[in-house]
C-alpha cells in the first residue's frame, strides 16, 4: 500500500501490563493518549498544550 505524502502514522503496541510503546508519535496520536491518561509525563510535552479534539 502507498502511503500519501500527507499521511500521519503511529505505531501502537499494547503490553498485557498496560503499558503502552509508541514509534514515530504524531501531534493527533499524542493528544489522544494524553486523554486516555493525562498524567503520563512521557506524553503530556508531545500533545498540543490547548488541544479540544474529541475522541
């Protein structure tokens, strides 16, 4: 499959732990995670400090 050049991506990985590994983070992928868990201190500097996106 070709990629358009426009296209973001982000690789997820889900441990049984819960932890979650991410490759190549995006602005729109690292605001969803900092919804999922806003104290993660990993993600919170990568997501948008005034994002309002919605799930």
């Amino acid at each position: 499959m070709k990629k358009r050049k426009n296209e973001l991506s982000a690789e997820l990985l889900i441990l049984p732990d819960g932890r979650v590994l991410v490759q190549n983070l995006t602005q729109p992928m690292a605001d969803i995670l900092r919804k999922l868990n806003p104290r993660d201190q990993a993600i919170a500097p990568r997501a948008a400090k005034s994002s309002k996106r919605i799930l």
